[in-house]
C-alpha cells in the first residue's frame, strides 16, 4: 500500500510531463514549417536576384561596348569616335532621366498610355518587390533592370543618323524622343494597366516577352525617319562608304550576341524554366538568322561576307526578341531564318531601291526584324512554353495560332501598328523640335573633315605615333 502510494504522484509527474511535451509539438512544427518556407522564399529570392543583377550587367554590356564597337567599326575612320559617343554617353544621360521621371512614366500606374507620378525621382522604389511587376526581387532591381533597355533603345536609331548628326542635336533629339516615345510605349506594353498589357489589365492583349515593338520596332521606325530628315550623307551612292574596321564589328556583334542572353531570359524576371525557354530561343534565332542571311548572299552575290553574318546574326536576334518567352526551340529556328532572309531584302534590295541613307541599317535591321519578329510571335506562340495566361478555372488560355487562336496575329498586328505610328510620328515630331532648337546637321566642311575632329577635337587613330 505505501508503495502504491509512492509511485502514485510520480506517475502522475511523468503523464503531466508528457503531455505537456505532446501539447508542445504541434507549436514547434508550426514554427519549424514556417521557417522552412521562409527559408525557402529567401533561397528564391537570392537566386533570380542574382539572375537579374547579371542580367542588368549583360543588357549594359550590349550597349557599351557592344553596340558602341557593332557600329563603331561600321563607319568610317574619321567618325569612329563620334559614332561611339552616341551608344556611350547615353548609358549616362538615359540613366539620369530615368531616375528623375522615366520609370515613372512607364511603370507607375496612370491610363493606358501614360504611367502616373509615385515613382518620379524613384519615390518607393525600395528593396522590397513590386508584387505586380516582380514578385521574387526588389523593386529596385527590376527598376534598373529596365533602366538598361531605355538605354540601349535610342542607342540603336544612331546607326541611321551615324556621320552627318551634331552632337548636341543628337542629346537633344534623343531626350525628347525617350519622353515622347520610348516611356509611353514602354507603360503600353509592360506597364500595368498598359493598353497592350496581356498580363496586366490591357485591352489588346499583344505579346512581347522582351522588347519587339517596344525597342525595336519604335527605335527602327524612328530611324528612317531621322535619316529621311537628314538627307543622305555627302557623297551617298556616288562614292565607297565601306567600313573602316570590320574587326571591331565583328567583336561587336559577339558582345550583343552574348549580352542579349540577359536582355531575352533575364526578362522572365526569374531564375526559373522559362528564362531557359527564351535563352534557347535566343541562341537559336541568331543562328538560323545568321544562316539565312548569308546563304541569301551567298546565292546574290556569289561569296559570303563577314558583314552578312554579323548582320544576319543581329537581325535573328531582334526578330526572336517578343517571341522568346512563348516559343519552342523549333519556332525559333524558322522566326530566325526568316528573319535572316527578310532582312537582308530590305538592306540590300529595299533600301537601294528607295534611295534613303539608313547609314548603318537601323531601320533594315531594327525596324523590319522587330516587325516581322511580332507577327510571328501571334502565330507560333504557345502555351506550352508560357502558360501565365489562364482562364476563370486555372487552365492555360491557347496564345498563338499553333494553340488555335488565330487572332492573336491581329493583336500582334495592332501592337506593331501602334509602335510604327508612335515611332514615325513622335521622330519626326523631336527632330523638328530639335532642328529648331540648334539645327541637326554639321556642315559641309564638318562632314568633310569627319565628326571626331569637328565635334569632339579627337581622332581615333593616332597612326603618327
């Protein structure tokens, strides 16, 4: 009996203890699930930021020096350093209207066609994602991201401009025509409540993963008419323009090539399948593009020529960029080779015919390649590849013609529409602005001379010493 008694309370002690120890686990399982996921968000986040940060560093890499070489070799020997200056100091100038005004009016949420004023001089743009845009990285890094595009987009009308453009017309004319053009058309495609937001609440719904109509297509059309404006450089058509350093081009190209694997795959905006889908599709549009231009020239001219490759491997690129996020590895294939091909008429069949001096072929390349590059976005898109769009029951809604929606090519047609008559329109309207403000073309003399002398007292070569 007593020692019944004794082990009574002890017994009781070891059941209180265990279940305590039972009512505890519950709580302890709860925390140790929340700091799992925790855990998992912050590896997340860690990783498509690092993606995004590399990317950002690739899409500047294209501009300066890829673009700055790509055209810099192009021209001839007295205008090199001119013709460089246009790509460079842009990667300053765009920056700063960027963060003054520029984001704000492509991303920040105002109508269709304007975004509002919450982000001017980058007002809550923070560490902490804009769950509308980018939900896995900072704000900030999807902001600069941006950043990158806007610089290398006015960068690329140079190319029509190159040899016969003031320097200081050519600062005026570009900060209107990024004002006037590039913003609004930016907030139309990417911004939320954009007119030509698929994703976002846009009323045509118009593909572009990365920039057709957007980069392309506006800074391509502009081009023609910047070099329409300007008339044709002295001696055009009468006189050899060849490129003084195809060397520098071709390395040129070999940085746009490799950098516009993070203007394409780092628009997914993450680290994830898709940004592989378009790194594929980018690799594989340069590279039938690159085919088809020069056996294009091949068959016209009897021999291929290192400027047709560099050419034809740029045009590839332009033409996959809207289509890169939603089109398979095989789609890819004919979008480049029929860019290759179609570029290639334009440049060297097109542009003779009708006698414009698109010095360096923004427009042939550019403007042809970003347009015919969203019109087949709208037939070869599928959601397959990008399954972001669904239906009120979850399920992926069909986006191009190969998913049985023929009119999404309408949609594309109109997006492309709408970036040649704000492109055409808004160039002409800045070049007339900035005629009038210090006049647009150097002299004669100036032109003779060369525009490294004339406009910024260098040369590119000093062959004295």
């Amino acid at each position: 009996m007593k020692a019944m008694k004794t082990f009574q309370p002890a017994a009781l002690s070891l059941l209180l203890l265990q279940g305590l120890a039972y009512a505890q686990a519950p709580v302890d399982l709860n925390k140790k699930v929340a700091d799992l996921e925790a855990a998992v968000k912050s590896a997340q986040t860690s990783g498509d930021n690092a993606w995004m940060l590399a990317s950002c560093a690739l899409v500047l890499l294209m501009t300066g020096p890829g673009l700055a070489l790509f055209y810099g070799g192009l021209v001839r020997r007295k205008n090199v350093l001119s013709t460089m200056m246009h790509s460079f100091i842009l990667m300053a100038l765009a920056t700063v209207i960027w963060a003054v005004y520029g984001y704000s009016m492509a991303f920040g949420e105002g109508n269709a066609f304007f975004g509002g004023t919450q982000y001017l001089f980058l007002k809550g743009v923070g560490i902490e994602p804009n769950g509308d845009y980018a939900a896995t990285i900072p704000h900030q890094t999807f902001m600069v991201f941006q950043l990158m595009f806007a610089i290398i987009t006015p960068a690329l009308i140079s190319g029509a401009y190159a040899e016969r453009i003031k320097f200081s017309a050519m600062v005026v004319y570009t900060t209107l025509w990024m004002t006037i053009v590039y913003f609004p058309m930016a907030h139309m495609v990417w911004g939320k409540g954009g007119l030509l937001n698929a994703f976002l609440g846009g009323t045509i719904p118009s593909f572009d993963f990365a920039g057709g109509t957007v980069v392309h297509i506006t800074s391509g059309v502009s081009a023609l008419v910047a070099a329409i404006y300007l008339k044709p450089r002295l001696g055009y058509m009468q006189e050899p323009m060849r490129p003084h350093s195809l060397v520098l081009s071709v390395i040129g190209a070999g940085l746009l090539w490799f950098g516009w694997f993070g203007f394409n795959a780092g628009s997914a905006l993450s680290a994830g399948g898709l940004a592989t889908s378009a790194f594929v599709a980018t690799h594989f549009g340069a590279a039938a593009a690159m085919i088809g231009w020069v056996l294009a020239e091949w068959m016209k001219n009897g021999k291929p020529s290192v400027l047709g490759a560099i050419s034809g491997c740029v045009a590839g690129l332009v033409a996959i960029t809207p289509a890169s996020g939603f089109v398979t590895p095989m789609s890819a294939l004919l979008i480049g080779f029929a860019a290759g091909i179609f570029c290639f008429v334009m440049v060297t069949i097109v542009k003779m015919k009708l006698g414009y001096d698109d010095s360096l072929d923004a427009f042939g390349v550019h403007g042809a390649g970003g347009t015919l590059g969203a019109i087949l976005t709208g037939v070869f898109a599928t959601n397959l590849v990008n399954n972001a769009l669904k239906d009120p029951s979850g399920n992926p809604l069909p986006l191009g013609l190969v998913d049985g929606n023929p009119g999404q090519i309408l949609n594309q047609a109109i997006g492309a529409g709408i970036a040649i008559a704000l492109g055409a329109v808004g160039s002409f309207v800045c070049l007339k602005i900035a005629d009038l403000v210090c006049g647009l073309r150097v002299t004669e003399d100036q032109e003779v001379e060369g525009l490294d002398l004339a406009m910024h007292g260098e040369e590119g070569y000093n062959l004295e010493s």
